[in-house]
C-alpha cells in the first residue's frame, strides 16, 4: 500500500493563496528594506558597525603592506596602498552616516525605526528557528521511512546509485556553467578588492590542504572534546543538537536498513517512524500558515542591516559583474534542470516549477536548503505527487550533498578573485577547480553562507590567497539566496525524474501488506 500524506486534503485554492500571500510579503519585504531600511539602519548602529569593519580592514591592509615589503613585493604592497585613500574616503561617508545617527537619537526620532526594525527582525528569526527545529526529526523520520518502504534493502541500493549518478552529474554540470561564464564575461577585470574583509573563519581555514579540508568533511576538525562532528559522529545525539544533518543521515540510512532485516520484530518501530513523519509534515503545513510574516520579515531585516537600498546599490556596483556571472550562470542551469526534467518524464516542467513556488520563495528568504527542507518534501510530495518512498531518500540526501548553485558559484568565485589579482588560471587549473569545487559543494552544510567555509579549498588547490574570499563578502548575502533556491530546485528535479523511473522497480519491491 502506498503511504499518502496527511497534507494532501489541503485545497488547491487554499494553496493558490498560499504562494500569492508569500509573493506579496516577498515584494512588501523589499519595499521596506530599500525605502525605510536605511532609517532602521541608522537607528540600530549600523554606521558605527561599518565603520569598526571597515577600521579593520584597513588593519588588514597595512599589515599586507608591510609583509609584502619585507618578502620585496614592492608591486602588490604599491597596489594596496593605492587602495588607502578610497578606505579613508568611505570611512568618512560612514562618519557622516554616524553623526547624523547621533542627530536623529538626540532629537528622539529614532524610537519607532529601532522598534520597528526589532519587531521585524524578531519575525524573521522566529520563523526560521520554527523550520530549524522540524529539520532534525524529518530527516531521520524521512530517511528511515524512505529506505524502509522500500522493503528489500537491495532496492535502496540501486536508488541510492541512480540518485548519487544524478546529485554528480548535475553538480558538475553547474560547474562547468560556470567556469564557461567565468572564461567568456571575465568579471574580475571590472573589480578589485580595495574592501575585502578577511573574516576570522576565513583566516583559521587558511593554513588548510586540500587533504585536510576532504578529512574534515568525513571526520569532523581533528580537535578534542568534539563528538557531534563529521560524516561519523561518535555521539549521535550531540550530532542532532549540534545539527550535523550529514551524520544523522548516515545513520538513519543504516538504521532503516537494518529495520528492514528484522521482519516482524521492526515492523512496529517502522509503523511508529511512519506516524511521526505524518505529525512532521503536519507541524509544516502549520507553520507555513504564518510563512508571509515570516518571509517579510527576513528580507525586510537582511536588507535593513546592509543599510537600506541605497547602500545595497553601491555594494552591487562594485561588484555588479561578479553578481551578473553567478546569477546568469543560475538561470542557465534551472533552464537545463527543466530541460532534463522534459526529457526523462515528458510532462511539464513549468507546472512542476509552480508547484515548487512555495519551497523556493522559502529558500530565498532563509538561504538555507536544510531549513528549507520541510517546506520542500512538502511541495514535492503534496504538489507534484511524488512518491514519499522516493521523495524521502532523495530530498533529504539531495539537501546535504547535492548543492548545484553553491557548485557554481564557488567556480565563479574562485575564477573571479584570480582575475581581480591579475592571474590567468591554465587549463589545467580550471580543470582542478572543476573537480574541488563540486567536492566543496558537496561537504557544504545546509546553512547559510556554508559556502564561503569550503571555498577556501577550492582557492587553496590552485594556489591563490584564501584572503580573496573577502572581495565577494559585500554581496554573498545576497547570491547566498539565489544559489539557495537552485539548490533545492535540482534535489526536487532529481525526485521527480528517479520516481517515474523507479517507481515500477520500488512498487514491486514492496512488502505485500497482510
């Protein structure tokens, strides 16, 4: 008997609103972010935050200069010295910014702008430490539900191939996308990095090998006192406190597996696995009642603290060729995502997108496929009527290993910084950051910005400074959203072709109900 889910008696004109309400909160968010960001901006500290930032990247400059004059690099430390005069002359815009601050709260007239900006903040985060906290229980749920109703644990194997086959090539695909873009657009000629800002992770990962970085995927940072970490935790309930998804995936791959061996001795504990992940998807449905406010408020704050439109503007005209590579490079493989939907089912890859509207606009506010996920197996499951035995493998997995826009985007990136620095990459070169960029995406976590920590891989293998990550800071925030939404657009396109291929394969599999 197939398992159905309790979401899928929600009228489809009840679901219709859903998506228009999260399309307006979405427009209503960005109205007020650019228009009265800039006055929450001010009236939360926000001049005075750019400021100490900027301070010290100005530290991190003079600090290269100096070592570049003791290693006789008089070109690269004459190069950023030339840059001096612009930090100063933004430094002083931002004390401009500072004092009028200061005017505003000496004339009382910050009171509504710093509540409203707390109010709506609070929203946002509310919201998203709502889907955080069904991340953990729907994927072991998921996964053990997956795997169990399969029946003959011989069928996991083959589905886990085909998917694994797919999340490959599809996360290379991307890769290749852009390096090409990379190679035909050359965005690193119409930049530099006069404010990049080497952060604390950035500078720790530093040091690290290739090796290193690969081992800690798997194992977890070799430090003590660290259970939960890696693709094999020792403590597999600090791993879900600590929301380590890949080990919890693990783990409920093997644990459903041998579920499946126990005949009617684990028949119990799949049916009470079956009944929890139908509550989960319930408490989903529930939350997303409240999606627009939740929605509004996470663009509406993101924008606010970057100070409103007018200074999201001139980050993007820094950096507006970097941010046209990567987001051209996303549309090109969603088109090809759809194409390839196309030709494996023949059925309507617009239609299938709009049922998934729900799940990517959910993606763009939170930048993260792994809060995203109880959204996502809902519009998979519920609006495209996929199987939960194949959507309960794939989709989970897909939002741990199979990150296809963060692919992109790292080739982008790393290509990118080698042209700020005037450095042409060979071939050959492009080739090792083909393949260490799709490994990159791969160990990436399901959180926001988990990219830019294993970027530093990718620039460590082909020998250019992991201090160039800090060029692409000022707008990451913003590509983080769009690469987010490719992510969890590939793992349902992959659900959707591996259930219509699979779907006779698992049906026959099935344990026969008594």
């Amino acid at each position: 008997m197939t398992a159905t889910s309790p979401l899928e008696s929600i009228p489809p004109k009840a679901s219709h609103l859903g998506i228009y309400l999260l399309l307006g909160a979405i427009v209503l968010g960005v109205l007020v972010g650019a228009f009265f960001g800039k006055r929450m901006w001010l009236a939360s500290g926000g001049p005075t935050a750019a400021l100490e930032k900027l301070a010290e990247i100005r530290k991190q400059k003079e600090a290269q200069i100096q070592k570049d004059g003791q290693e006789d690099k008089q070109t690269e430390a004459e190069r950023l010295q030339a840059q001096l005069p612009k930090i100063d002359a933004e430094m002083d815009r931002l004390m401009g910014l500072a004092k009028e601050a200061d005017a505003l709260e000496k004339a009382k007239a910050n009171g509504f702008p710093r509540a409203a900006f707390k109010l709506i903040t609070f929203a946002g985060d509310l919201f998203l430490r709502s889907l955080k906290l069904l991340v953990i229980p729907l994927v072991v749920t998921s996964m053990i539900c997956g795997v169990t109703s399969l029946g003959d644990i011989r069928k996991a194997g083959r589905l886990g191939t085909w998917t694994m086959i797919y999340f490959l090539a599809t996360t290379l695909l991307a890769v290749a996308i852009g390096l090409v873009l990379c190679v035909t657009i050359r965005p690193g000629t119409y930049a530099d990095d006069t404010f990049a800002h080497v952060t604390k992770t950035t500078a720790a990962k530093a040091d690290d090998s290739i090796l290193e970085t690969m081992l800690e995927v798997v194992r977890g940072p070799e430090k003590p006192n660290n259970p939960a970490e890696g693709m094999i935790p020792e403590n597999i309930f600090r791993a879900a406190a600590e929301m380590n998804v890949m080990g919890l995936i693990i783990f409920a791959l093997v644990f459903g597996a041998a579920l499946t061996t126990l005949g009617e001795k684990g028949k119990p504990a799949i049916r009470f696995f079956e009944a929890a992940n139908e509550a989960i998807m319930k408490m989903v449905h529930l939350i997303m009642l409240f999606a627009p406010v939740g929605i509004f408020g996470l663009l509406a704050a993101n924008i606010a603290k970057r100070g409103g439109g007018s200074e999201f503007q001139v980050e993007l005209a820094r950096l507006a060729w970097y941010a046209a590579a990567v987001l051209i490079g996303l549309v090109i493989q969603t088109a090809l995502l759809m194409l390839l939907y196309w030709l494996f089912t023949r059925k309507s890859p617009f239609t299938f997108t709009a049922n998934m509207m729900k799940a990517i606009v959910t993606a763009a506010s939170t930048s993260s496929s792994s809060a995203t996920l109880p959204v996502t197996m809902e519009c998979v499951e519920v609006n495209n009527k996929i199987s939960n035995r194949v959507a309960g493998f794939v989709v989970p997995l897909g939002a741990t290993v199979n990150m296809n826009g963060t692919a992109l985007y790292e080739a982008v990136a790393a290509v990118f910084i080698a042209q700020t620095l005037g450095i042409e990459l060979s071939l050959p070169q492009l080739i090792v950051v083909m393949l260490t960029a799709t490994l990159a995406a791969i160990g990436a976590a399901g959180i926001p910005e988990a990219g830019l920590v294993t970027m530093t891989m990718v620039l460590t293998a082909v020998g250019l400074p992991v201090e160039g990550i800090g060029t692409i800071l000022a707008i990451d925030w913003f590509l983080d959203r769009a690469r987010t939404t490719v992510n969890i657009y590939g793992d349902a396109i992959g659900a959707g072709i591996l259930d219509l291929h699979l779907k006779e394969e698992v049906t026959d599999s099935a344990p026969t109900p008594a």
